[in-house]
C-alpha cells in the first residue's frame, strides 16, 4: 500500500473548517487499496452522479471502485450548491432585515453585514455537510476509495496512478469544470469562477460579474445585498436565457431593485487591468458605452466537461464539447462504459446526476432497461424570488409542434404571499389542449424550488391539473397557487354548452 500524494492547492482560508473538510473528501493521510481482482464496476469521479452510484451499487452486493482526483462531493458540496446557498441564506437575512420597516419592526442601526463572518458560517455548515460525501463513509459502505488521477488504459483497465484496476463496467461521472471565456484581456486579469470565489473573505466594493445564467444571477444578487456595488454583464437581452421570459422578467426586476446594475445585449465587451488597482470593464449595452471599474470580476459563462485525461480513445468512447455521448440508456459508444452527472448531461443538476446515476446502476449491473428520457426533471434558480420550472414552457411546445392551453395564478392574489408581504410572482402551467396533462410548468416567486416538486410528482404520476384541484392544501399557503390553477383547468371545462345543460337540469330538479 502507498499513501497518496497531492498537488491540489489547500483550501483557503485554512481554518479549522476547511481543514476539517480536507480531512472528510481528500484526507492527507489516505492510503489507497490494493486491487484484489475484478470490480463489477469502477467509477471515476465522486461528485453526486459517482457517489450514487458507488453507494448504490455497493449496496446491492456488487465490488465497487471509486476513484477521485480532487475532492470528494464534487463541484456541488465544494464549489457549488452547498457554498453557493450558504452565502444566499446569508443575503436573505440582511434583505430581510433591510424591509422589517415594511412590518413595523425597525431596526435602528440599519443593516451591517459582516461578510467575513458570512464565509465563515458557510465554511462551517459546508464541513458539517461533508461527512455523507467522506472517503472514510464510503470505505465504511465498502466502496474502495482510490485518489488520483484515473484513465483507461483499456476495455477492462484503468490506471490509478500507476495502479491498475479491473473492471466488469465503468461509470465515468468527472463533471464540469468552468469554461474559459472568450472575452479580449481577461486572459491578463485574475478573475474568480465558483471554484474560486467562494475563498473570499473581504466583500469587494464592486464586483463585476460576467454571464447572467443561474450561477451568475445568483452570485450577483447575494454580493449586491450583501454590500457590494454588482456589475452584471451579459450577452443576449435579459436574464435566464433558457427560462420563461415572464417569470425571468420578474427576477430581474428583483435584482435591479436590489441594486445590481444589468448591461445585457453586451457587445464589444472587454476587460483590462486598471493602473494603481482593478479592472476595467469597457461593454456597449443598449447602444450606450459603459466604463467600469471593479474590485473583483467574477466569470460564469458555461461549463466544460472534464475528459482531457481519462484517455478515451483507448477504449473508443466518444465525446465533443458538450461531453461524453450516450444512449438513452447512458451508455457511452463502450456498451460496457457508461456515463452519468454533468459531463454526459444537458441537465447540470445535483439532483438530476443523482437519478442519472440510479439509471446506470440498473443498467449495468441488471441489464434492466432504464432510460434517461423516463426521468421528469425540474430545475430552480435560487435568486430571490426563485425561479423553478418542469417540462415544457410555450416555446418548446410551439418548436414540438404541441398545443397547448396556459394557466396562470399571480402570487398578487394569494393571501398567504400577500400577508407575507412575497407577493411578487407568478405560477404557470401548461396542459395538452383541450385535457388536463401537465406537460410542464414555471413557478417565480418564494420557495419555487420547493413548490415545484408537487407538479414533478403530478407529471411523473400522471396526475392531471383538475385532480390537483381537487385536492385539499392548506390554507393560507403559497401552495394555494398551484391548486386554484387546478380550478382554473376545471371551469373551462365548463363551456356553455355543459353550462346550458346544467342549467335545464337543475330548472328541471328545483
């Protein structure tokens, strides 16, 4: 046995949490196993599409290798939703704070935020966190944890720092890393990405912010109600590209009230580094020159999946820039090769890489035939309100070729939102025409993300709108929203032709 030696950068700030996190997903003093025979399946890569299917599959009886180059948890527990939520928790509070006035609770010093102690309390929640994703967890399941760099080496090898081990199937699950941006100078700037940006513990006076996707919004949001000035550049008009313009339109109109400053169709962007200190940002938005000057620039402008060194030819699987090619059954062009999580998928999700994983291990190890398409897969943006969707939205359908009818509730008219004075928002749901089949739905306001899972169990099940409204939820909830939709679908199922009928029927009955 050999212990493992590590190049990776330590986690910074190094204080007791980030060193109690090092010692859960990359312990210094690990030693990897000796390979004693033939796995019935190795993963590589133990962010949530590979600890899944580690854990699931060693749960079942199968000999399950596990290998892991960084840390375990993934992007997802170590630069992504875990830290990401810490720091939105903490800007909701001060938001929070910022309108007690609204209820008659005032608070006279105003809001002051600390942001170093914001990190802080991240960095400790994010260790607490990460025993379920520790090495010594998942030896304890009796997955063989190895670190290091893996790669095939052929259709039954792989390579673990100069270890080799067998293997029946392989899942490879490496993830996304962040993409590098084609933007003039920012190759002479020392610019964040989520991988970075969450070391951080002074709030830049002003922070740029590149690319007004989900991590981007979300980012710019909390640093702007967390004290800092917010640039947000962004290419195309608005915000949220791949959402329903209505309910982007609302979390816009959120954000600029929260103070970020939004210059979107960006065209002739570019950054440099300002003498004496900060970077220049130069963007034309609108037909207008900008001229900024930032702290900090944070870039989120894509993903790029992470194959470069897994030696995949050697095995034939194939891949392009968007990531390893699969079937339906997530199988790679290696029927004994599978993939799963953010570098097979469009939909870069936790959660959708936890259920992508379930389907590999029916896969591979039972030969069962369990398809990605089967899967019912929602998404939220965590800004404030959050923005959740499921299915289609009317562009999609129209491109399908679906018609469709739309039902729509403002939270404006729901008393709860109202009383809790969160009455901006909206739910929209979309029915086959004519029927009351959900084919997919958007909710913008508090708590979408929480909200939405009762349309993903409806369309999963099969259960139609109407039957949602005959549902009894609780009064006075958000909730409600969902429900009076289910009442809208009802009464226009009330044409005037039935209407004329009940109308003869009860004369007739009085």
């Amino acid at each position: 046995m050999a212990s493992v030696m590590t190049d990776l950068k330590q986690l910074q700030p190094d204080d007791e949490y980030n060193r109690k996190l090092a010692a859960n997903v990359r312990p210094p003093d690990w030693t990897n196993p000796v390979p004693d025979g033939r796995y019935n399946l190795v993963v590589i890569g133990a962010g949530t599409a590979g600890l899944v299917a580690a854990a699931g599959a060693a749960g079942l009886g199968a000999r399950v290798a596990l290998i892991e180059r960084e840390r375990m948890g993934g992007d997802c527990l170590n630069a992504g939703c875990v830290p990401s939520k810490g720091l939105i928790s903490a800007a909701r509070a001060a938001r929070s704070v910022r309108n007690a006035g609204d209820f008659g609770v005032e608070v006279p010093a105003g809001v002051q935020v600390d942001f170093a102690v914001v990190m802080e309390r991240m960095r400790r929640l994010r260790a607490r966190i990460s025993p379920a994703d520790s090495a010594a967890r998942f030896r304890e399941l009796g997955v063989d944890v190895y670190f290091g760099n893996g790669r095939f080496v052929d259709a039954e090898t792989i390579e673990v720092d100069r270890t080799k081990i067998k293997f029946k199937n392989a899942v490879i699950a490496t993830g996304t890393r962040p993409a590098v941006p084609s933007i003039p100078g920012v190759d002479q700037v020392d610019y964040l990405t989520n991988e970075t940006v969450f070391a951080l513990t002074e709030c830049p006076s002003r922070l740029g912010v590149v690319g007004a996707g989900p991590i981007g919004c979300e980012l710019a949001q909390s640093f702007a109600l967390l004290g800092s000035e917010v640039v947000l550049v962004e290419a195309t008009h608005g915000i949220l590209p791949r959402e329903d313009r209505d309910a982007a339109d609302i979390v816009k109109e959120a954000m600029l009230r929260d103070g970020v400053k939004l210059l979107c169709c960006a065209g002739d962007f570019r950054v440099a580094t300002q003498p004496g200190g900060g970077i220049r940002l130069t963007v034309v938005s609108h037909g207008e020159e900008h001229d900024e000057i930032v702290d900090q620039l944070l870039v989120s402008v894509g993903r790029t999946p992470n194959v470069d060194d897994l030696n995949l030819a050697a095995v034939g699987v194939d891949f392009d820039r968007q990531g390893v090619k699969v079937n339906d059954r997530l199988q790679t062009t290696h029927p004994r090769i599978f993939a799963a999580g953010d570098v097979c998928s469009k939909y870069r999700f936790t959660h959708a890489a936890d259920f992508m994983a379930r389907i590999v291990i029916q896969n591979a190890l039972f030969k069962w035939p369990a398809k990605a398409s089967s899967l019912v897969i929602p998404w939220c943006t965590y800004t404030s309100p959050e923005i959740a969707h499921v299915g289609m939205n009317e562009n999609d359908a129209e491109r399908k070729g679906i018609a469709i009818d739309t039902y729509q509730q403002a939270f404006a008219d729901i008393d709860r939102a109202i009383l809790d004075g969160e009455d901006t928002g909206l739910v929209k749901i979309h029915v086959k025409q004519r029927t009351d089949k959900i084919v997919g739905a958007t909710i913008v306001g508090t708590n979408a993300g929480d909200l939405i899972a009762e349309i993903t169990l409806a369309m999963k099940a099969k259960v139609g709108l109407q039957t949602i409204g005959n549902t009894i939820h609780p009064y006075p909830t958000h909730a409600e929203a969902i429900r009076k939709l289910g009442d809208q679908c009802q009464r226009a199922r009330l044409t005037p032709r039935v209407k004329s009928l009940f109308s003869k029927w009860l004369a007739w009955t009085r």
